[in-house]
C-alpha cells in the first residue's frame, strides 16, 4: 500500500464530489446529533431517576379549620386522635421508610421563605397552612400502599405523590427523547442513500482509472480504499461537527435548563464525552458501512 | 500457457454461443494471431483468459492456473501477470506518458524506487524516447498505443492479450506497432493477438487461430489471414 497515492486519490475525489461530500456531512452531523441529543437526554433522566429516587416522599396535607377541600368540609378540622391513628398505621407499612410531622407553624416559616418578597407571603397567616405529614418511603415505586391507605380518608385534605409530579416531567423529557431519535433515524437514512449517490457519483467519475487498475491486476482493497476512505472522512467530519454541535447543547441547553430549574443532576462532561465519542464512531462506521455496501454494486471484480 | 479445453461460453438471454466447444493450446513465448469476423467469438475468447467471464463449460487454465478453481480474491494476481493492450488505447487523459506507465505499477504496490528505474526502460522500448513527460493528447493514435503497450508490459507479464492494436491506426504506424509486440514477444512474453488486418498477419507469418461463429475452423502455424481474402 502506497498510502500517498491513496491519500491523493481520496483528495481528488473528494474535491471532484464536493458538493455531494457537503451534503453527507451536514446529513450526518445533523443526525449524530440528534442521536447524541437522545444519549444524552437518556443519560439525564436516568441521572435524575437515580438522584431522587431516594428523596421523594409522599405529602400527606390534612384537613384545617377552613380548608377548602371537599373532604375536609364535611369532618371540619382533624382531631388529635384521627392525627395519631394515622400515624400509627402509617408507622406499620412495611413500605415506610420514615414520618415527618409538619405542623402549621413550620409550613408558614417554610412558605414565608419560598415567598420571600411576594405579596401572597404577606397576607398569609399561619392558620392558612395545612398541617402534613411527610412519608418517605424505601422504594418509591412502592407508593400505592401508602396512598390507598390515606387518600380520602375523614381528616385528610390531600394527597400529593412527589414522584407523580417527576414522572410527568420524565415523560416530557422522554417525549423529546424519543422526537430525537425518531428524527435521527431518518437523517440515517438519507445519509445512507446520500452516500451511495456519491459513491455512485465518485465511482462514475473515476471509472478509467478504476478499470485500468482492474486491469493491470490492483486488488479490490486498493481500488475501493479511496472510495471508502472518502466515505469515512466525510463521516468523521460531519462526527466532529454534530460533536461540537453537542458540546453547545450542554452549555447553551442542558446547563440553562438545570439553572432555570432545579434538576439537580447535572449533565457531566464525562457523559458529554461518552456521548460525542459514540457519536463520531457511529458517524464514521455509517458512512463505511454504507459506502462498502454501494462499492460492492459498482466496482466489479 | 494458456489451455482451453472445450470451452462454451454462451452469454445471458442468448441462444447463440459465443464460443463453441473451443479447444487451444498456446505455449510459453509464442506469438498467436485470433482472426475472425466481428462477433465470432474473438474478445469472448480473451475476456475468458482474464477471467473477466466465466465459460459456461469446459476448462481454462492460465499461467499453470485452473481459472475455475480461482477464487475472486486472487484475480488481481492472474491480472499482473497478463499485460492487456486495446483498440481505444485506454490512456488517463490527465496523466503524462511517465504517469500513465508508473499508474500501472503504482497500483500494485510497487516501491518508487522501482518504478523509476523501470518505467523510463520501458518507455525506450515502445520507442518513446524524449516524449515521456507529453500529455496523450499531444501524441499520435499510435503513439498512444505505445504508450498502452508500455503500461501493459512494465511489470513483465508472462502474457501479452492486444484486442485489435492496430484497429485505430493507419497501415504504415501499424507496422511500427506490430515491431514492438514483435520485440516483446521476442523477451519471452507470450502475445496473443485478436485482429482483423489481413495485411499484418500476412506479413508476420505467425500462427492463426481462426474463429467463425464460436467455433475454431483453421489453426495454422505459420498461417495467413486466409484464403477467402
């Protein structure tokens, strides 16, 4: 192998079939980063999935003197006894990790801190506040003991699940995930036809220099070497610019989201890497893939 | 040196055969001349050799090589050592003399050093002296076909296939033509020569291997074009 013959041969195709050779690149960088943005959006949700997994716990609010709630309308105010009874039979599932008690006076200093500055924090006295309780669980998936148990219960105003709330926005994010994969397969796809049009164009284009070679005995390797190489440097270019397209999604997406919202997991560049790395290999192994595959058609033995 | 043993070759969606149960024997260092009107079985017959087809039965060896048992991975090598020579000459436009004779070797994978050493020699012998950096465009129709004939030999095949060399030229460079093949056949080189020029084969006084409708009807050593001319 002579590899400065070779390198200028994939020179002269690739300059030969510039415009075809764009047109591969922004397909692939656009798909590899699609692909990349659903890595990485997978590597988020499980990384949030496994940061609250163990902090969610299950609020349960009871009922106050003038709640608004329809449950408590009818029972009034819970009584001390009712309070204690739940408790106790909160105590004894096995699903229950721990209780925390909230009494209104801790709601008010908690909703005075969150409010700071708003108008609402001012008008609130602490009797607006319901009591709760807090109830963490082993395993959050195990929620449905718990909620049967107090749901609609004399004395309880409402239930609200924390991991309900997360799973709604897990969702949201699965739903981008998967907007992104979807369209990362297409993108795929039409780099696939796009490269065997140019293979089929490159091919076209050198076929004198490629029967010659046939004809004086070049092995199959050596003739199509250009032509794949063509095909993977083209993949690797447009892997580098769906890498550089993914590192500012991190930056200009995923760390403004994470400021805006708390989701305490923060996407590392670590993850980042894995998923740039992924993408440039599955970039450049496409492109061969889809180029050996039209050779094969167009460059007899 | 090159064995056909009842060759047919028929190709796809024909009745006719191309060949016809074809039987030949060409030995090491002869100087063979195919003759036959077009379409009686002439370039089918050198396409076989390069195993660029298969025949439909019968046997074909090449080179001490069964082209049956050959298997596509080792078709190249077959390859290097025939040199081939056609009608259209098949030069790169873009390329010089040099660099149309070096491509040949170049693709192989043959060191640089080589090549320049090899390449002008070989040059010389077509005749090419002092016009070895002149684009084909530059150079006459056989010129050009010194040029091929250079490629073709500068890695030393044991055979030399030439589909109507002189096809393109005028009788008098064909003369010319036909000392070089003469001169390579003479270094050893097989030559195997598919023609329709009656005057050539007349004046060689070689053997004629005559085709008619896939099948052979004259072998002759020494032979001419034929009678019938």
């Amino acid at each position: 192998m002579r590899a400065n013959f070779i390198f200028s041969e994939v020179w002269i195709g690739l300059r030969r079939n510039l415009t075809m050779t764009i047109a591969v690149i922004v397909t692939v960088a656009i798909g590899m980063a699609m692909f990349g943005v659903g890595l990485m959006i997978n590597t988020q949700v499980s990384a949030m999935k496994g940061f609250w997994d163990d902090k969610v716990s299950i609020s349960v609010y009871l009922c106050s003197k003038n709640s608004a709630f329809e449950n408590c309308r009818e029972s009034g105010a819970i009584t001390q006894a009712q309070k204690d009874e739940i408790r106790n039979e909160l105590q004894s599932l096995p699903q229950v990790a721990g209780i925390e008690y909230e009494d209104q006076k801790q709601a008010f200093e908690k909703f005075k801190n969150e409010q700071a500055g708003n108008i609402l924090a001012t008008v609130t006295k602490a009797e607006d506040l319901p009591e709760s309780f807090r109830v963490r669980l082993k395993d959050s998936s195990q929620y449905a003991a718990v909620v049967g148990l107090v749901k609609g219960r004399p004395g309880v105003a409402n239930v609200i699940n924390q991991k309900d709330i997360l799973e709604r926005f897990y969702g949201l994010l699965e739903t981008f995930l998967w907007i992104s994969v979807v369209l990362a397969s297409v993108l795929v796809f039409a780099a696939i036809l796009l490269i065997a049009n140019t293979m089929r164009l490159a091919a076209y284009n050198r076929r004198r220099e490629t029967g010659i070679m046939r004809l004086v005995g070049a092995s199959n390797l050596y003739i199509q070497m250009p032509f794949l190489l063509e095909g993977m440097i083209a993949g690797l270019i447009g892997g580098l610019i769906s890498a550089s397209m993914l590192i500012m999604a991190k930056v200009f997406v995923f760390d403004r989201v994470h400021d805006y919202i708390a989701l305490t997991a923060r996407l590392t560049w670590a993850d980042v890497i894995q998923v740039v790395v992924v993408a440039l290999v599955a970039g450049v192994i496409i492109c061969a893939v889809a180029a050996f595959m039209t050779l094969r058609r167009y460059l007899r033995v | 040196m090159i064995h056909l043993d009842n060759v047919t070759k028929v190709y796809p969606n024909q009745n006719r055969p191309a060949l016809d149960h074809v039987s030949v024997d060409v030995d090491k260092g002869e100087f063979v001349f195919l003759v036959g009107p077009s379409g009686s079985g002439k370039s089918t017959f050198l396409r076989l050799i390069l195993k660029e087809e298969r025949p439909n039965s019968g046997q074909i060896h090449v080179a001490g090589k069964d082209l049956a048992r050959l298997s596509n991975f080792k078709i190249p090598h077959l390859r290097r050592r025939i040199g081939c020579v056609f009608q259209d000459f098949r030069l790169l436009p873009n390329k010089n003399v040099y660099e149309n004779v070096a491509f040949a070797l170049e693709v192989i994978g043959k060191p640089r050093k080589f090549i320049r050493k090899v390449v002008p020699e070989v040059v010389e012998l077509v005749g090419l002296d002092g016009k070895a950096f002149r684009m084909p465009d530059e150079l006459s129709g056989g010129e050009q076909q010194r040029v091929a004939m250079a490629r073709a030999f500068v890695n030393r095949p044991m055979i030399l296939l030439a589909d109507e060399p002189t096809g393109n030229i005028d009788p008098a460079t064909s003369i010319g033509i036909m000392k070089v093949l003469d001169r390579i056949n003479r270094t050893g080189t097989t030559v195997v020569m598919a023609t329709h020029d009656a005057a050539i084969v007349d004046s060689m006084r070689k053997r004629v291997v005559e085709l008619e409708d896939g099948k052979i009807v004259r072998d002759q050593s020494r032979g001419v074009y034929g009678q019938a001319y």
